[in-house]
C-alpha cells in the first residue's frame, strides 16, 4: 500500500548487533558518529522507479508543479511536510466523523481524504525533483522524506482502517500492520543492497492509487458497501477480505525484498541468512502489538485503536529512520534501542497481567507519550545535526 520512494548510497553495510547503541561525540544530542560524518558527506543518491504510473503520469505532473507553480524559493523540505499537512488534516477530519473507524461519515470526508493523498504523491515526488532544480540535494532531504513517508504510513492506515469500517478490532491493526512491514522491508533491503528498485507494480503508486481509488468510491457509493458480506466468501465482509487480501500481498513483498537482499549479500561473499537477524526488531514489534491487542485485560484496543495503531507507529517510524541513517553513514544498524526496550518491557507487563485493569489505558497513553517524545527528539536533533554537517537550513534554499 504505502511504500517509501527514497533511494541509498551504493555501501557495504554490516550484520546489525547487538551490543549497545554507539558513543558519538559529547554535544547536546548527537546521532552521527564522527565516522558517519565522513560518508554523510559522500552521499550519493541511487535508485529507480519502473512503474508505468510513475513515469508516465506522477513524475510528469510533479514535474509541471515545479517548473509552473512551486517557487524556486521555496525549500524541498517545506513541501514535504506540505504534503504530509494534508494527510493529517484529512485524517482529523474523519477522527471528528469516525472517532472509533465504524461511524459513517459524510460522503466529502472520503473524498477529501482521497484527493489529500493524490496530492501527496505528487508533492512526495515534487519535493525531489525541487531539491534538483534548486540544487539543494542532500541526505538531510533524503530522511526528511523517509520520515514523512512513514508517518503517512501510519496515518493513511487510521484514516483507510474508518473508510472500510474495520472498528476497533485486530483488523484495522492488521490494515497498519501490513504497509509498515512493506516499508520496513523495503528500508531493510535498501539497507544491504545499498540500492533500491522499485518494479512496475510497487506500493508508491499503484499501492496508493487503489488508496485513493477507495476513498474517491466510497465517497460516490458509501462506506455501508465496506460491511456487507462477500460475494466469493459469504461468512467474511467486504472489508475483512480486502485486509486478507492486503496482508497477503505484503507478505510477498516482504519475501521478495528478502530474496534480493540475501542475493545481495551473496554476492558480496557475506552471510545473506545473517542479514535475517535485522528484521528481529520488527518481527518482535509486530508480535507484541499483536498480542496486545488480543490478550488486552480491558480490551483497551476497543476505546483506544488510534492511540494505540499511532504508539506502535512511531516506535515503528523511528526503527525505519535508525536504518536509514545506519545505512547512509554505512554503520551497523544496532537492533536494541531505547524505546524499542521500552515497549518491550510494557508488553511483558501486560501480557503477565502485571498491570491492573483499570490502570491499562493510562499505560497505554503514557507509552503513546513516549513513543511520541522519542520520534520527535530524533527528528528535531538528528534534523538540526545534519544541517549543520552539511551547512545547510532545514526549511531555506541554498542559494548559488
């Protein structure tokens, strides 16, 4: 459904470890190593696209946005937090209408969500093809990008998960679930590849395309046809098949970047099977919150589905930021992070029915709270790190 588009450095990157996160040089918060400086600065983009929607409808559209519309004053960056504004208000919008994803909304919620994520895509390509033109390409573009990418992730699945009706069940989990393991994968493959390729059908654009397609129908038909039971499987509806559906092409996503990446490592005279370990941190996120959902004391999932998809989200997001950086500043992508122990322990509790059941939803609003503060420190000090490595500003063309 919704993959990310940002290409790598061609490195040769490490098996992940397991030993603690990297010292780095005492400021007042740093993520790059003094060695990662040095191939920060190396950085050279790479990749390719070959869907047929891209190339023939998206890039050309995001193209003529740049040459006739987008000032040449106004910083790539600034249109890539444009375009993720969109998709936020957007899924507001319906929060308001469809506070627990069963409500009906009004027929121009959907359609309002569906045209935000048009606009998306185009500006999610406009902003790259701005950096070029402006001559302002940089890594720091590169992960802002990446982050925006998997906050819509996690947005666009709360926002899909009410469209279709799914309510507060381990199906609108699952709606998450499956884009965020193909964009994990994706950032994994890029990872040990140093490359990433997209095919002709990928989640960029024919996977948001049929996300569109979807609000725009809904808005012209209603969201009741979500409910109904399906024609070729009666005893299922309409929008548990769709998620089974969904499900199942990510997992052949997933195995398919595993494949190229494990080749990749072949080739390389390495340890492809290795290479496996990386995804533990994900693999062990997924079951967690999975099991969350399922063995909750008070069934907190049931008043509490966006918190709960949004806490998972960002420690997700930030799991797909560290592997990016890994990756860039070509240094082993270590798997035991704070947050990420953090939830880790939090489960355990609940889980064990450590944690009284009155007492669950303030748990679960307190790791909401700082899986939150977590992202945002990272974004904030690792965004201002960069600019400063590379003398650039965040939301300000470099101009000559």
């Amino acid at each position: 459904m919704v993959l990310t588009r940002s290409a790598a450095a061609k490195a040769e990157s490490e098996v992940p470890s397991l030993h603690p996160e990297p010292e780095t040089k005492p400021q007042a918060y740093r993520y790059v190593t003094e060695e990662g400086v040095k191939h920060i600065l190396a950085y050279r983009y790479s990749g390719s696209d070959a869907s047929l929607l891209y190339n023939h409808v998206i890039s050309p559209a995001a193209q003529w946005l740049v040459d006739h519309v987008l000032s040449p004053r106004l910083a790539p960056n600034a249109i890539t937090i444009g375009a993720l504004s969109l998709v936020i208000l957007s899924h507001a919008i319906m929060l308001c209408y469809s506070p627990n994803m069963v409500e009906e909304a009004p027929r121009w919620v959907y359609a309002n969500a569906g045209f935000s994520l048009l606009f998306y895509q185009i500006l999610d390509v406009a902003d790259g093809k701005q950096a070029r033109k402006t001559g302002n390409s940089s890594p720091l573009g590169l992960l802002f990008d990446h982050g925006c990418d998997a906050l819509n992730v996690v947005v666009s699945a709360c926002t899909f998960a009410s469209t279709i009706m799914l309510g507060p069940t381990y199906w609108s989990l699952l709606i998450f679930l499956a884009p965020a393991m193909v964009f994990f994968m994706a950032t994994w493959e890029e990872y040990y590849t140093g490359t990433l390729a997209l095919p002709i059908i990928n989640g960029p654009n024919e996977g948001l395309l049929i996300m569109y397609s979807i609000y725009i129908g809904t808005a012209i038909v209603g969201p009741t046809v979500w409910t109904q039971p399906n024609i070729l499987f009666p005893d299922l509806n309409n929008n548990h098949v769709f998620v089974l559906i969904t499900i199942t092409s990510a997992l052949g996503q997933c195995l398919f970047s595993a494949v190229v990446a494990i080749r990749s490592m072949e080739r390389k005279a390495k340890d492809g099977a290795a290479a496996l370990f990386g995804i533990t941190p994900f693999i062990a996120l997924v079951f967690l919150s999975a099991l969350w959902v399922l063995w909750s004391p008070s069934d907190v999932f049931t008043d509490h589905p966006r918190l709960l998809i949004w806490t998972v989200g960002f420690v997700f997001a930030k799991m797909v930021m560290h592997m990016m950086l890994s990756h860039m500043c070509e240094e082993p992508y270590w798997l035991l992070r704070k947050t990420f122990l953090i939830q880790l322990v939090v489960s355990f509790l609940l889980v064990a029915g450590l944690v009284p059941w009155g007492r669950e939803s303030s748990v679960v609003q307190l790791f909401f709270v700082i899986s939150l503060s977590a992202y945002a420190h990272m974004i904030y000090f690792l965004s201002t790190e960069l600019a400063s490595i590379l003398g650039i500003r965040i939301f300000k063309v470099k101009q000559g």
